[in-house]
C-alpha cells in the first residue's frame, strides 16, 4: 500500500470513505502492510460500514481485482480498541509514530534494543 502508484490514491480513498460514513479521522498512518487509523465514529454501524468498505476498496486498488474474480489480499481481521484520553491516548500517538519509522526504515526493533526511543511530536498528523 505504500508503493508510489498505490499509495495517494489509498489516502485518498480512506479519507472519502470515511467521510461518507461520518468517521472523523483523528490519525492515520500507512504503514505498508496495514493502516493505523484512530477514529470517531457516530455509530458502531457507521464504523462496521466505514470498515467493510474501506477492506473492499483497498483491496480492489491494490490488486486490481474484479467484481467475480476474487483475490486474497487481508490475512486477518480489523483489530480495533477503544482509546481513552490522557495516557491511553498518548501511548497510541507513541506507537503511530513508531510504526511510520519503521515502515520507512528508520527505526527498527535492533535501535530500539540499543536504547533508541521515538519521542512523540507535538501535533503531528
């Protein structure tokens, strides 16, 4: 998801997608092989709708699949949790940051046995 012909039109798509079903997107990350998104939804239907969609529509762009022909391309389910303010919240921050080091090869689990930590960025998106 993060090769140059798929990746704008992934961003893009998730953003109208979600807008369609009134997610609000606080955070996103494309990490490659999966999206971190932390999101507010009005409803659980509304998310559960934002989520198939999205599968559906990432999947078709990036394999190019067919209506009829399918192909395999998520190997498991969405895992979502709910997130608290405060602590809960800066933690996710923390890993959202992490994981777009390491989709990009600049943090890897090596430099952070050595000691290497992110230090989390004021308003980042």
């Amino acid at each position: 998801m993060l090769h140059p012909k798929n990746r704008d039109h992934v961003d893009r798509r998730t953003r109208q997608i979600a807008a369609r079903h009134g997610v609000n997107i606080y955070r996103y990350s494309n990490v490659g092989n999966h999206l971190h998104l932390l999101v507010k939804t009005p409803t659980r239907t509304a998310f559960q709708r934002f989520l198939r969609e999205l599968a559906g529509v990432i999947a078709t762009l990036v394999t190019g699949a067919i209506k009829g022909s399918p192909k395999k391309f998520w190997d498991g389910l969405a895992y979502t949790r709910i997130v608290t303010w405060g602590r809960d919240l800066r933690n996710l921050e923390q890993y959202f940051i992490k994981n777009i080091f390491e989709a990009a090869g600049l943090f890897t689990r090596k430099a952070k046995a050595t000691g290497l930590r992110v230090i989390p960025l004021v308003g980042w998106s």
